[in-house]
C-alpha cells in the first residue's frame, strides 16, 4: 500500500468519526431544552401505569376478611410453578373468620425467583383475591428473601394506599 492510499484512508476514518460524534452530540443536545423524566424518588411520586404489574398482594373484602378462598386456581393456571397453597376450613361463623369464606388459604407464598410477572393468577383467581400492586421495591440480596409468604402479600394490600406514586 502506497504512503498516499494510507493518508487517504485516515483521512476517511478522521471524517467517519467526526461524522459519528457529531451525530451522537446532535441528539444529546437536542434533549436538553425537552422537559426533564428525572424523578427525585421517593422525595417526589413517581409515575406508574395502572396496568403495571408490581408485586402482588392478597386483598380482603370491605368488611376485612381475606378474599381467598383456597381454590389453587391461581395455582394452576400459574405457568412457573411459582405459587404454593395449603388449603384448611374454619368452621366458625362469618363475623368470626379471618376470611370470608369456610375455605382459606393456611398457607401461601410466592416465589419470586419463579414468578415472571404474567398476570395469569389474577385472571385465574374467582374472588379477586391476588392482584398485581404497584410495589417496584423489591430487591433483595439472598434467594430466599424472595419467597413471600401470606401475611407479607397480605400486608401488601395496606402498603399498596401508602406508595408514593402517581397512577395514570
Ligand atoms: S404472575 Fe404469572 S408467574 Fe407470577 S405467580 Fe402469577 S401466574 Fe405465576
Ligand atoms: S388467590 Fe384466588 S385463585 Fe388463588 S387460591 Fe385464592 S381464591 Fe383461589
């Protein structure tokens, strides 16, 4: 290769990443009079979806008792295995269940190293008893932590009132 193809050719790479800068400098200074995303969380409300699907939580009806009714349909329709239910009836009247029904949920956890997020349990659940929250804080540093049993889901319920979000 001659010494004049080789300035050539530099010459070339010099004026394709100058070309490439300038593109790369044009789009970032055309962001800055655009209205800033930057939230100061959790100072200020974040916005979220309605639909988006956080972590979940176990609801109870107006009078307090927990909605579910220990049908494992969440269960089965769950395509990740991630939801372990044991059922067990409470034969005391109404007014002095926790749940609403004879039929409850002794015990229910989901794993959330399983779990993807597909919303599948909700559409599944006859009562309304497991719903997506807007919780999006939810790391955690060990395997374990990430299995949320029933009275976690449940307070998840309460927590959900108190997130500082802006729903839209
Ligand atoms: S959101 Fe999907 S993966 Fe997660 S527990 Fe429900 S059905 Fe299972
Ligand atoms: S959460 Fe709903 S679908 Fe799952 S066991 Fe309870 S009532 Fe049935």
């Amino acid at each position: 290769m001659s010494i004049l193809s080789e300035i050539i050719g530099t010459v070339k790479d010099v004026i394709d990443v100058a070309r490439s800068t300038a593109t790369g400098m044009s789009i970032t200074l055309s962001q800055i009079p655009k209205a800033k995303k930057t939230v100061s969380y959790p100072e200020e409300p974040v916005t979220i979806f309605q639909r988006f699907r956080g972590e979940h939580m176990l609801t109870r009806n107006a009078d307090g008792k927990e909605n579910c009714v220990s049908c494992f349909l969440c269960a089965a329709a769950c395509p990740a295995d991630a939801i372990y239910i044991e059922g067990a009836d409470d034969p005391r009247p109404y007014a002095e269940r926790e749940t609403q029904d004879h039929r409850y949920a002794k015990i229910y956890r989901i794993d959330y190293g399983r779990c993807i997020l597909c919303g599948f349990c909700t559409e599944a659940c006859p009562t309304d008893a497991i719903k997506h929250g807007h919780n999006f804080e939810w790391a955690v540093y060990t395997p374990g932590e990430m299995v949320k049993d029933k009275e976690y889901l449940l307070k998840n319920f309460e927590r959900d009132k108190d997130l500082n979000i802006k729903l839209v």
